[in-house]
C-alpha cells in the first residue's frame, strides 16, 4: 500500500468514533457487545444447516448438539451475559428444533436478526478500524526502516556513468583477448601457438588446461624440425593437430611417409588439445564482481599472457586501458561503486547528487506526522467494550 492509499487520521478518528457509539448502545443490552448472541446463534444456525435433511437415525446426533447449545444459552444466562428477551428466543429456538419442527426454530431465530444486525456491524466497522490502525503501525515501521537504510547509505567514490564506463573497458579487453585467441589457435603456425599456451598454463591465475611437461617437448620438438610434419601441421593452425588424428593411416602415410611418430607424441597431449580448442571462452573474464586482488592478479596474468600471444595488436590499447585504471585506483574505486549502487539503489545515486539528507528529512517528516496520528487515535482494543 503506498503513501496516499494509507488511511488518513481524520477518516480512522471518525470511524473510532462510530464505533464507540455503537458500542456503547450494544452494551446496554447484554449479549450484544461481547459477541455471545451471535455466537449460539450461528450454533443454531449450522444445526439447521447439518440436520435439515436428516434422517431419524440421526436424531441422537441432532439432540447431542442441541444440548451443547442449550448448556452455552444456560450458562450465559446464569452469568448474566445475555438478556432475558435473547434467551427465551433461543431456548424456544432451540425446543422447536429438538421437536424437529425446523421451520419454526428457524423463524424464531430469525427474530434477532436486526439486534444481530447492530453488533455484526458494530464489529465490521471495527475490523475496518483496526485494519487501518494497523496500516500506519506498519507505516511506522516502513519509515523507520527507510530511515535507518537511508542513514546507512555513503556517497560512493564514482559516478553511475563512470562505472559503465569502466565495464565497458573490461567488456572491451575480454572481447580482444578472446579475439587474440581464437587468432592464435587458427591463424598461427601450431608449432608457435603450442609454446605460448604450454607458458601461459604455468600461471595458475588464467585457469589454462594444464600442459604434461614430459608429453608436450617431443610433440613441439617434431613441430619445430624441418621436413614433412612441420610443412604438413607445423605451420598450420593448432586444430589442424586434432585432424590429424581423425585421419587414416595410409593418408597419414601419404603427407608424411609415416604418420606413426605424430600419432605417438599427439596422444599423451590429446586431453589439453581438446580443452584449449573447445567452443567458448578460454581464459577467465576480467569483471567488477570479483575481489579487488584477484582482479589486479587476473589483470596483470592475461596482460602478460597477451604479450606472449603473435596476433594481439588489438588487445594491447584495451589491455593497456584497463592495466592504467587499474594501477590509478579506478577499479577498485568502480568495484566498490557499483557495489553501492546495486545494493542501495536510488539512495546511492541520490548520495552522489547530494540530495541523499533532503530525502532522509522526508522520510522523517513523514515519520512524525504518522507517530503523530497513531498517538491521537484510539486503540482498537478499547474500542471493543
């Protein structure tokens, strides 16, 4: 429920007061206020329900529930708590009833339909009452949350704008790294490509498929050599590599003379192979989300894992971007910036702006005014009599 859907305390003050009138003329009649004529009456009235069809055989269950009812009607009558007038029609109701004459017991309940009227009201308007006594309770509450949200909130060290800025620099970096890769894997000789993955996989901060030291020397040695395997996939790109293995042994003979050698040293290999020329993004993004020194390590791994990479004219400016705001303060400053602006929302862009105390003044104004008007209204419990 939103601020202008609350109750105003004018509207609750004059419900109040109907209320207590109304209470206050039940209450000259006893029975009415404290709820007990319509009590045993919607007693009767579930009997007349259950039973109305009912075979004899039923009849012990009939005059089982009737006798409840007549103990509640005898008990209250003893107490004082229902009027003499409530408790001949309901006693009478409920004889009919035992006589199975249902159509009489219910015309002689129907008689206290318009006092059952009063109090049904009576208690309508007061649930009505209490719901909106109950609606600024909460009000209460919500502002003094708000409050104490808003008092939480500190000016963060960047502006929105900057902080897209700044992901936008890390969204660039990402795209050119994984550019340069997929350039290394496709477009470079294997024989070169291999040697600066098998490096890059020593820097446990870029996530590379560890390379068999003891496998990878003899595949690389055959790629380097001169003669057929270095003319055949040296000089092709890595994936060429996993081709060779699909193909035949006579094709194989074919290219090389014997395919054997490469097929031994491939092998022991195959597992990283795979797993660096699978669909997707091989090295893990550079993003705001992660801690700031994990950042700055990840930063500083793929800068230097770029640099070993042969097609990476493209990723150096964003590389190098990100490396500079990264050295002044500017990630760490977004980080902790963008933190602020998804946790607290419209109140950290508001703490930026400068405008944060006027709203927390709104709030507390708000504040006073329906402490206020919760204090000038009476509580729902006094109003019931």
């Amino acid at each position: 429920m939103s601020a202008g859907d609350l109750p105003s305390a004018d509207d609750l003050r004059e419900l109040g007061e109907r209320v207590a009138e109304l209470t206050r003329k039940l209450e000259k009649t006893p029975g009415l206020s404290e709820g007990h004529v319509e009590q045993v009456a919607t007693a009767i009235e579930r009997i007349l329900r259950d039973y109305g069809g009912a075979s004899y055989r039923q009849y012990r269950n009939l005059v089982r529930d009737l006798d409840l009812v007549a103990a509640d009607v005898a008990r209250l009558e003893k107490e004082k708590a229902l009027h003499p007038k409530f408790v001949r029609y309901l006693d009478a109701s409920l004889l009919r009833i035992r006589k199975r004459d249902f159509y009489l017991g219910r015309r002689l309940l129907e008689r206290l339909t318009k006092v059952r009227a009063q109090a049904k009201e009576r208690d309508g308007l007061l649930e009505e009452y209490r719901e909106g006594y109950r609606e600024i309770e909460r009000e209460i509450t919500r502002l003094k949350a708000d409050r104490e949200h808003l008092r939480s909130v500190r000016k963060p060290p960047m502006s929105e704008a900057d902080v897209e800025r700044i992901k936008r620099l890390l969204d660039s970096a990402n795209r050119a790294i994984a550019h340069a890769v997929i350039a290394e894997l496709h477009g470079v000789p294997s024989r070169l490509a291999l040697s600066a993955f098998q490096e890059g996989s020593k820097d446990r901060r870029l996530l590379l498929p560890r390379v068999p030291e003891g496998e990878v020397a003899p595949l690389l040695s055959l790629l380097e050599d001169v003669g057929t395997v270095r003319d055949a996939f040296g000089n092709r790109g890595v994936h060429s590599l996993l081709e060779a293995l699909t193909f035949s042994d006579a094709k194989l003979a074919h290219l090389l003379g014997d395919g054997r050698p490469l097929k031994a040293v491939l092998t022991p290999n195959l597992s990283w192979l795979k797993a660096i020329t699978a669909p997707g993004t091989l090295l893990p993004p550079l993003s705001l989300d992660l801690p700031i020194e994990e950042l700055r390590g990840r930063v500083e791994a793929i800068a230097g894992f770029a640099e070993k990479l042969h097609d990476v004219e493209g990723a150096r400016e964003p590389m190098a971007g990100v490396a500079k705001a990264m050295e002044s303060g500017q990630l760490a400053k977004a980080q902790e910036a963008d933190r602020a602006y998804r946790t607290f929302g419209d109140a950290a862009r508001r703490a930026w702006e400068g405008t944060l105390d006027g709203a927390i003044k709104d709030v507390e104004r708000d504040l006073v005014k329906r402490t206020k008007d919760l204090a000038e209204l009476t509580a729902p419990d006094k109003l019931e009599g």
